[in-house]
C-alpha cells in the first residue's frame, strides 16, 4: 500500500460472486473502476462469523460456491493493481471460544452472555490464539497476502452500544478468569488477599493501572507474534488494526482502559490504525468521523484510515428507538468520505462492499459510487 491516499472496501460476503454473478475479474473490473485501491476481504482460510453483516451463504447457492477460489479473486485484484488484505476476526467466534473454554468473566466472576450477535473472546487463551495464528499461516501460504486486517483484536466488549448518553461506570469489564488473574499476578508481581470473593472487584479497586497496562501488553504481545509470522511470508505485508473508535469526543479513555487498545505501545507493531467511524451507529455528526481519525494520528503518529458506512445499521431489535439516523444519504455519505480526505489523514475503509452493489445492481442508484470515484480522481 502505497502512502498516497488510499481508498478500501471491506468485502465480508460473496455475494457480488453468487448473487450478482461477477467473474473474477469483471469484479476487480468494477472495483478499480470505483476508485478502490486496496480491499479487506473474507477467505474460507479465515473463517468469519456473522457479526452486523450477513455473510452466510444461502442453501441453494453452496454447490455454485463449491466452485468458488479466493486466490483466483486476490489474483485478478492482484494483476488490477489492488492489494488483497485477509481480515482475522479475533476472539469473535463462538465454535473457537467455546472449544477453547475462553467465555471471558466480568469482575464479579459471571460468565459473558451473547449480546444480540456479539459474543467476545478471552484474549489470555493461548490455545485460542495459536490456532488463530495458524489460520493466519494458512492464509499466508496460499493467497500471499498484502497483509492482514486484525478484527476485533481487543478486551470484550460490544463497545457500538456505548451511545452519548452512556453510563459507561455501569458497563461490566472483560475478563477477569481465573486464568487472566494468574498470569497477571506473575506479570505484575502482585498478591491478592486470598479471602477476597471477587478478585476482579480488587484489581479495579487496588491495582488497576497494572490491570490496564497487562491488558495492553496482552494484546501488543499476540500481535507481535502475528506481525513476526506475516512477514515470514511477505516482507512488506502490513497489519491493519481494526481499532475501537473512542476519542476526545467520546469515552476517551475506554479505548484503552475497558478493550485494552493501548494505541500508543501498538505503534510500534501496526502499521495503519483503521478508525471505526461508524458515525449514524454512535449517533454522532459525520464531522466526527475525521475528529476521531485525527485524535489517532496524533497518539500513534502512523497511518490512519477511518472506516465510513453507506447504510444505516442498528435500527432494529434491542436497538430500535434509540434515537439514530434512520438512513444515510448522498450528501452525506459524500460529505463523509470528503471530511477524511480533505482531514490530511491517510485514507478510508468503506463499509461493506455488498451496500454499493445492491445500490448499483438492484436499485440502479449510483450516487455513492460516484462520489467515491470523484474523491479518487481529486487532487
């Protein structure tokens, strides 16, 4: 990835292959001729759960996708010119977590419960993390990657729920098991009192600035561990960190305290934060989008890129009548991509490729699309 402005796209299902019937390459086609320099895509190397996107694949399509390769689609983005970013969703899936008995704890000691479609992992599971890195390999070794997008690579926590009005002292704290504790006592040197009920309760009450800097350590640590692996296969892969949002603005502490995104040590092994500006999710102005961005840039003083939806999201079930913006338009959305652009920062994600499609394909609306291409083709 050049250090030129970048444009991305998240591509997290296959439907512009089964749905929309586009070739290998008529795909990289119309994503180079919408301005797209680089994506961030699914492969069956690296399993992904649904989260807020759909990515299964309906029955009566399988025996079409049996037919399906990813390294013939990262070839013909390859000979198009875009790089091909595998995204690794880390502790974000249940059959692992659960294999790998990794249900993170609050501090009271109470097991996580599944929150709409989220459920976190604990990232103090090393059996979890070994297998993780191994699907990293696999995907290496087949799809010579141009890197790797590290999704939900934090502490638990279902951070899009935090809305303005949030009590953020009342949101429980993940993961305080037994395994957590114990190697935060050896890495810390600390003792806790052994009549103690809850030890979670006196870690945040006595200890928990060494809390907090363990949590960050953990996570610097396993993406070290993943940056040393990529680069076995690719000197110049890079990792994207998919990055939890928390600014000035909003909860600026969280980010690192609650989630353990300590983005100041992480600078030292990511090369792009990628800033989740999922502004209409936050019920916030899309000018915060490139606030958030510009916030990071100074803490990490890499590249960052912010991520900007094109559809509204969280509307519905337990998030229905919480007061966001019912849609996303045009103007918008233009208004969006241009803030970052013009912000100096490095670059935007778009979310998700699917939305462009059914709005091009279906609804034979191409107003998003053509201000992506006005941006890309700007000075």
């Amino acid at each position: 990835m050049t250090n030129d402005f970048k444009i991305g796209v998240k591509i997290y299902s296959s439907d512009w292959f089964w749905k929309y019937n586009l070739s290998y390459q008529s795909a990289a086609n119309e994503l180079k001729d919408m301005g797209i320099n680089y994506v961030i895509a699914q492969n069956k190397y690296l399993p992904m759960n649904n989260s807020a996107v759909d990515s299964e694949i309906p029955v009566n399509k399988l025996k079409l996708m049996q037919t399906y390769d990813d390294r013939c689609f990262r070839d013909a983005l390859c000979d198009t010119g875009i790089d091909y970013l595998g995204v690794c969703n880390f502790f974000f899936d249940i059959d692992l977590i659960n294999k790998h008995n990794s249900i993170p704890v609050n501090s009271k000691g109470t097991p996580a419960e599944k929150i709409d479609w989220y459920l976190g992992g604990c990232p103090t599971c090393d059996e979890y993390v070994d297998e993780k890195i191994n699907q990293i390999k696999e995907a290496m070794e087949n799809l010579d990657m141009d890197g790797i997008f590290l999704g939900f690579m934090r502490y638990p926590g279902f951070w899009e729920l935090w809305l303005p009005e949030t009590d953020a002292s009342k949101w429980d704290e993940y993961c305080f098991c037994n395994r957590c504790i114990t190697k935060f006592k050896k890495a810390k040197g600390i003792s806790i009192p052994k009549q103690e009920a809850y030890p979670g309760e006196w870690i945040k009450s006595n200890a928990y600035s060494e809390w907090v800097d363990f949590k960050g350590d953990v996570i610097f640590n396993i993406i070290k561990r993943i940056r040393k692996v990529i680069k076995q296969y690719n000197q110049n892969a890079k990792i994207i960190l998919n990055t939890v949002p928390f600014n000035n603005e909003h909860f600026l502490q969280y980010g690192k305290e609650i989630f353990a995104q300590d983005t100041k040590k992480l600078s030292e092994v990511v090369d792009i934060f990628e800033v989740m500006g999922y502004h209409q999710i936050l019920k916030l102005p899309y000018s915060w989008i490139a606030q958030a961005g510009q916030y990071f840039k100074e803490q990490t003083n890499k590249q960052v890129i912010c991520t900007v939806q094109a559809k509204a999201l969280y509307l519905d079930g337990i998030h229905a009548n919480k007061g966001r913006a019912q849609e996303i338009t045009p103007k918008e959305f233009n208004l969006s991509i241009n803030s970052v652009k013009n912000s100096g920062l490095d670059g935007i994600a778009l979310f998700i490729w699917a939305d462009f499609l059914k709005q091009k394909f279906e609804k034979h609306d191409t107003s998003f699309i053509d201000s992506i291409k006005q941006l890309a083709h700007s000075k």
